[in-house]
C-alpha cells in the first residue's frame, strides 16, 4: 500500500470516529421505557426526530439488519421502493420511493458505513435529482448488555411542503415501524 493511500486511509477513519456521536443520556423515563421493550422517540421539531430502542439480539445481529436496506419496503407503510445502485464495505447508495396523502417522491442516499464502530450516516445524493430537499441521519448501534441498543437520526426536509403535525405524524410512524421492523429481524436470528 502507498504511504499516500495509507493516509488517506487514516484520514477517513479518523472522521468517521470524529462524526460517531456518543451515546445518548436518558432520562428515567427514557430508560424505563426502553426496559419494556418499548420505542422511544424524541422530536425536535416537525423534521428530525431520534428514534432509540433495545433489541434483544446481538449487536451483530442489529447491525446486519440495520445494513439490509431491502425488507423496509415491506415494513415502513410510506415506502414504495428501494434501488440499491452501489454497494461497497464503506458505501452503500439506495433510491428510495415513498408515497403520502397521494403525493409520490423519489430521493437517492448515500449511506457512509463504519462497520467497526457499527455506525453509518446518510445524506442525499447531490449527484443525483431528488425530490426532497434535505435528508441527514445515522444509525448506531451499541451493545447493551448481552443485547443491543439501535439510535437512530433523521431529519428531513420534504419538497412538498406540508404542515409540521402532518410531517411529525409521518416521521414518527415510518420511525416506528422502520425500528420496529429492524428489531423483529434481528432477534428473528
């Protein structure tokens, strides 16, 4: 390997590091929901959300649901369907359909994953016309025991512009059954 491919190597996992967010501090609340098997989410406002829950699966298990893109068109209620169109151990770029009160969009997302730190972020793809205007998050899984613990981020900015209590309702049904789908996967296994 060339000294210049090596640094560049170095460069990237250490901003890959860099951008892994620490875990989140819970409230007793928080905490005591997750103890029940239960979703929790936290909205900041009508277009990010935080999605946390614990999976009663191993934290290799999670994350090989988290990368299986493919079954979330069965599983998220808006979602129309997915084109994976590049698939690396560092990249995956999906085109993604969803369908909402009769209006249809399509987007294209780069996923960035680290799978040592079992973390990966998403932006869209600027090289390719999309119908939203912004999309950002990441997934992260930790382990929790024996188990693990999913957070989940998004945030989200349609084209069609639609009231924030319609775009809050969206998010927090397509988080909760996108989560809810990737937990049912992994302890399936």
């Amino acid at each position: 390997m060339l000294a210049s491919d090596m640094l560049t190597t170095l460069l990237l996992a250490l901003q890959i590091a860099l951008a892994t967010p620490a875990p989140l501090h819970l409230s007793a609340d928080e905490a005591a929901t997750l103890e029940k098997g239960q979703l929790v989410i936290r909205h900041s406002d009508g277009k990010a959300a935080i999605g946390i829950i614990n999976i009663a699966a191993t934290p290799a298990n999670t994350w090989r649901e988290v990368l299986n893109v493919e079954p979330r068109v069965q599983e998220v209620g808006t979602s129309t369907f997915c084109e994976i169109y590049q698939r690396s151990d560092d990249t995956l770029k999906v085109t993604w359909g969803l369908g909402v009160l009769g209006l249809s969009v399509n987007f294209h997302l780069v996923y960035r994953i680290d799978n040592a730190a079992m973390f990966l972020e998403y932006t869209l793809d600027t090289t390719r016309e999309n119908e939203i205007d912004f999309a950002v998050g990441s997934y992260q899984v930790h382990a929790h025991g024996t188990t693990s613990r999913l957070v989940y981020r998004n945030e989200a900015n349609p084209k069609p512009k639609m009231p924030a209590f319609v775009r809050s309702f969206l998010i927090n049904r397509s988080l909760r059954q996108q989560l809810d789908g990737i937990k049912a996967r992994a302890e399936a296994h």
